[in-house]
C-alpha cells in the first residue's frame, strides 16, 4: 500500500534561513507527519540549528502551534526562532 504524500511550504528566519539560504524550502513528506517531525529532518539536514530545538516556536497556516501539530497537504509552516536585534 502506497503512503499519502503531502506537500508544505516551510517559511524559514533568521538562523534557519541563514543554514539554508533561502527563506523558504517545498517539501513532501508521508501523511501524519508532526511539526517537530520536519524539525527533526531539518536539523539532520543541518545539525547546527539543533541549539535551536527547544526555543524555536511554531506557526501553520498563520497560527501558533505545537510540535505534535499534525500537518496537512499545502499548509505553510513557518519556524520562529528567538531574534536579537538593534
């Protein structure tokens, strides 16, 4: 039995879009899969943002939430990490 894809528009800033260069990544993923699921893949895609892990917040679809948050096809995901700026 094939796994349903879905597909999500990661927006990325300021440590995570300096990783990637870019601000923002399209990714399909297997259907059920968490918000801290795609944390996970892109923290071993980039190790060096897992300093971020536990302060970085969440928001699909303009909201905040949790990482346990299950993502549906086309949400926009966005990670928010802490900012300092002046």
């Amino acid at each position: 039995m094939t796994q349903h894809k879905i597909t999500i528009t990661i927006k990325l800033f300021a440590a995570y879009q300096e990783a990637y260069g870019v601000p923002e990544l399209v990714r399909e993923f297997p259907s059920e899969t968490s918000v801290g699921k795609v944390l996970e893949n892109i923290i071993t895609e980039h190790p060096e943002l897992a300093q971020w892990r536990e302060i970085t917040r969440f928001g699909v679809n303009l909201q905040f939430v949790e990482p346990d948050t299950i993502l549906q096809d086309g949400d926009e995901l966005v990670f928010i990490p802490p900012v300092s700026g002046g």
